[in-house]
C-alpha cells in the first residue's frame, strides 16, 4: 500500500512512517517542518535530540528500512503542489496529522488563535479538495480528538462518533443517529470539530472514504522502531505550551520539578500509548470504510485517568513532590469520563496500559537528556481569557509576596 502522510515529522506521524514503513507501505512524508519553527519561536527544543527530518529518512534506510520520500509543503496553501503530488504518487491512502495541535498554543493570543484556525481548517479542506479534483480513489484517515465531545456530563460512555437520539416527526418519535454534539475547549479544539464537518460533507457529497480516529491524549516517546537507531529517536515535548500532562509529569519528576496539576486536579481524560497510536492507525488502514459509507468515527484511546490519579502514582513511583497550580485554563475542574473504543479492540488492539515499568522507561530517558530542559519553559503561562489571567497573575503576585 502507497501511504503519504502529512505531518511525517511529528510526534505521532514520525513514528507511523516507521511502522507503516517495516510492515511493507511505501512511504511519502509532507511537512513544511512549522513545529520545528514554533519549537524556535517559543525559544524551547524536544528533550530527546531530534536529527534533521532528511538524517532521519536517510538513517532509517541505513538500518535496512525502505526509502521514504519527502516533500515540503504547506497544507492549505501549496494546493496546486498538493493536487499534482496526489496524481503523481498515486497514494492509497493519506494520513493526516498535520495539524497545530497544542490547545494552550492556540489560546496564547489572537495572532495564535488566527493561525490555528486558519492552518487547521485550511490544511484538512485543500487535502479533500485535492482528493476530489485527482479523482484518485484514496482513503483518508484523520487524526480528530477525544476532546471534540467535550468533558461535560455524559449519559455513560462516550459512543464512538455518532449518537443514537429521538426527534419528534409530526407528533411521532423517531429514533435518529446524528454526529455526536460538540463542546470543544480550546480554539485548537475547536479546529477538529469543523473538520468533522467538513468529513461528512465530502463522505456524502463525493463519497469519499474517511476514517477520522478520535485520539486520546498520547502519552511515551518511542516505538519499536524509533529505538532501533538514536538518529531515529522521537520528539519529546514538556514545556507548558507543548508538553502533554503524563509525559510533563514524568519529566518534571526527572528533573526535580514539582508535578504542576491544574487546579484541583480533578479533570478527567481519555489516554493512549505512542506504541498503540502506531497500531492503531494500521488497524484503521486495513478496514477503510466502502465509497458512499458515512465517515468512519473510532475513538483511538485506551483508558482513562483523572489528573491528580496520574500526579499521584507519579509521585509514588519518583518521589517527586506535587504542587496544585492555579489553572490557567477554563475548564470543568471536577468531570467524569468513560468512552466505547469497541471497534479498535475488535480489530485486535491489545492496549499498553499505564504501568509503573514503561513509566519508567521514560523517566530514564528524561533523566538521560535532563541537561537539554529548560526548567523555565515548565509553567503553562497560556490563559485562556481574562478571567484566568486575572487569576494567574494574582497567584503569582501572591508568591512573589511570600518569597520576600
Ligand atoms: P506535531 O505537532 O508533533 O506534528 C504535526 C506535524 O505536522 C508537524 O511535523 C508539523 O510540522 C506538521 N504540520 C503542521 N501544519 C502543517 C501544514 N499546514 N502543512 C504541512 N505540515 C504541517 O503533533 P502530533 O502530536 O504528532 O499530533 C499529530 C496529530 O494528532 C494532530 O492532528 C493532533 O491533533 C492529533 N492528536 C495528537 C495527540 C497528542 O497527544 N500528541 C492526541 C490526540 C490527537
Ligand atoms: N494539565 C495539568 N498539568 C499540566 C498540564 C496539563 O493539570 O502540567 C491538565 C490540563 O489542565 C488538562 C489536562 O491536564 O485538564 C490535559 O492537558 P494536556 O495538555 O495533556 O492535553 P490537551 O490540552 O487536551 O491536548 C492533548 C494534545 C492534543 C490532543 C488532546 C487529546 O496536545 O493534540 O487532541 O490531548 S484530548 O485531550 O483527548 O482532546
């Protein structure tokens, strides 16, 4: 199979290329290299040192791997690039992880919020256009977000997309499935519930194949391929603006930080491996929806786990120290969260669970490279209104007070 990935030098698509590429896919990375530019305007760097995206292609093909190719493109403005690649490589299918994907990145200020928006939206329309207008058959596989459903209450766990509801026909009730209601979180958020739409309208309009994997948040660093060779090593994010919760949890406690859980710590979220996100869109590869099906919804997580739960076993197991920050965003401080990932089990995932050994695993790596962290890029410092910066700023006047 012919895969093009977008956003191939990414946290989770890097990876991906990988193991699509040892299990026989011939591989196309596109990626205009914007999260290494943002790494530069935020002044911070992945923990694990990443080589250039052409040392890794050329080091994954040294170790024996097959070539990969890569072309540099903006998604959402290169869309004549886009379109002649399409036709030109002729891929089965594309993967679309190209995406600005940090909710506190999209919240920092306006110039953040446009460009999420605009990036986001854009980026996902011009790879629908361009499927159409090469009247390539190409099934399109999406990474969306367990975050599109929001943290609200929900009547049980969460189905995978669609939602079974009664509507009222003429005095009659009539049961009806509508894509699940949206409460996004952040701008970023925001961006993965207008693609949905976008997804049923050309599922339905062009019949398109659309796959769109609801992710969790990912939590590790390597794969089994990326530790095949350093020069293959994942990008490892933990600054407040980047950095996911588990995997800043596991550094601050390797270098000594206090865990910083937001609030209370009672937000409760959906969470998966970086070995299980690889799997997982293998499995979603290997079962495309038929033309004319409506688009594909699986829920792409393994467990969930409340904050403070997650700051607790990993101060248990390091010893780190926890520190109750104020929350610099607007969110439920307390919530509960259950969420159906039937279909991904059914097509044989066997979760990585969080287990105190592979937790390990990547404290040693944070410790290995605890010279690159920059302890000042810890702090989420993005607030998501007024209202919170008020907050953030009278918590931090109220330090400075107690430290003199
Ligand atoms: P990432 O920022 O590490 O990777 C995204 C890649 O896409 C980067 O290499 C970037 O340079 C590239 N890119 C962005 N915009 C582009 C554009 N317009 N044109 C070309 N290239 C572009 O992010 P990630 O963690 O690998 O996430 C990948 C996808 O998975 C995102 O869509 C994200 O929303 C989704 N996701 C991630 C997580 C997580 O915890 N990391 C969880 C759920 C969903
Ligand atoms: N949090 C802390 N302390 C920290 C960092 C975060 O308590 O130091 C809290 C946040 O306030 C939030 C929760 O942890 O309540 C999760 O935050 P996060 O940064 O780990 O995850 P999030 O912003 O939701 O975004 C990440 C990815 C995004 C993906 C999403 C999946 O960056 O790309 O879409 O996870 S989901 O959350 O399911 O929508």
């Amino acid at each position: 199979m012919r895969v093009l990935i977008l956003g191939g030098d990414g946290f989770c698509g890097w990876p991906t290329a990988l193991h699509l590429s040892a299990r026989g896919c011939e591989i196309g990375i596109v990626d205009n290299l914007s999260r290494r530019d943002i790494d530069a305007e935020l002044g911070v760097q992945s923990l694990t040192p990443i080589e250039p995206l052409g040392a890794r292609i050329e080091a994954w093909r040294e170790i024996g791997g097959e070539t990969i190719d890569y072309f540099p493109l903006t998604l959402g403005r290169d869309y004549d690039e886009l379109l002649a690649l399409i036709g030109e490589w002729r891929p089965d299918a594309v993967v679309h992880f190209a995406e600005q994907r940090a909710a506190p990145y999209s919240m920092k200020s306006s110039k953040h919020k446009r460009y999420t928006v605009r990036n986001n939206v854009c980026a996902t329309h011009d790879v629908l256009a361009a499927i159409v207008e090469s009247e390539r058959d190409v099934h399109l596989v999406h990474l969306g977000t367990m975050g599109v459903y929001g943290y609200g209450a929900t009547a049980g766990a969460i189905p995978e997309g669609y939602l079974k509801v009664m509507i009222e026909s003429d005095g009659v009730l009539v049961e009806r499935e509508i894509l699940h209601p949206v409460s996004p979180g952040s701008i970023y958020h925001l961006t993965k519930t207008q693609d949905q739409l976008l997804f049923q309208f050309y599922a339905k309009n062009d019949s398109l194949r659309i796959t769109d994997l609801h992710q969790g948040i990912v939590w590790g660093c390597q794969t089994e391929e990326t530790r095949a060779d350093p020069r293959l090593v994942n990008r490892f994010d933990y600054d407040g603006d980047y950095g996911t919760v588990l995997n800043r949890f596991l550094i601050q406690a390797a270098v000594g930080h206090p865990l910083t859980i937001h609030g209370s710590g009672g937000q409760t979220r959906a969470f998966i491996n970086i070995q299980d996100t690889v799997r997982c869109v293998a499995l979603a590869l290997s079962r495309p929806p038929q033309a004319g099906e409506r688009v594909k919804i699986l829920n792409q997580m393994t467990e969930c786990w409340r904050v403070r739960d997650l700051g607790g076993m990993v101060a248990r197991l390091t010893g780190a120290a926890v520190e109750f920050v104020a929350n610099p965003r607007n969110e439920a401080s307390e919530n509960e969260l259950a969420a159906c990932n039937q279909t991904l089990i059914g097509l044989g995932l066997e979760p990585i669970t969080l287990e105190a050994g592979l937790m390990t695993d990547i404290v040693e790596i944070a410790r290995a490279h605890a010279d690159r962290a920059d302890l000042s890029k810890i702090p989420s410092a993005a607030t998501w209104n007024a209202e919170r910066a008020a907050v953030l700023a009278a918590d931090s006047a109220e330090e400075r007070l107690r430290a003199v």
